[in-house]
C-alpha cells in the first residue's frame, strides 16, 4: 500500500472559523466514502453530508496521501506564527 485516503469534516462555524474533524485513514477511496455514508447519518455531520472537492464547501472531504512522503502542502520552508 502507497496510498491512503484520509476522511475529514469540515464546516464553516457561525463566528467564521473552519471547523475540521478527522474521522479516520482508510485503505481505499470507497471505504472512505462508506465511513462518510455512516457519518452522514449521525447528528450534526447529516446537516453538512455532500462530499465536497478540495476542501471547498461545507460537508465531507476525502483526500488521497502518499505513505512516506513530505506533504506537498507548502510546509518544507516552515511557517510564520501571526
């Protein structure tokens, strides 16, 4: 295995701010998207269910992450506490 597809919730709260859960690390993209089925049945993640792309938008995200790999998130030169 090289790959894992990682479930997360996200949502924009009343003040503003993203609110991110993660839900789990699966080994296939359609074990992720059954666990956001189960999820999505449940209190407070049924209001925000759609599997959103790219992190856009309110409700279930599934991302692919290669094993043994640096995130290509833009962290290799650090970050800047504001």
């Amino acid at each position: 295995m090289s790959e894992v597809f990682v479930l997360q919730h996200l949502y924009r709260a009343c003040d503003g701010d993203e609110e991110s859960k993660l839900l789990g690390v699966y080994s296939s993209r359609q074990l992720a998207h059954r666990a956001a089925q189960r999820f999505g049945r449940q209190p407070g993640f049924r209001e925000y269910a759609e599997i959103v792309s790219d992190g856009d938008g309110d409700g279930f995200y599934i991302q692919a992450c290669r094993l043994d790999q640096d995130s290509d998130g833009g962290w290799s030169e650090g970050f800047v506490r504001e």
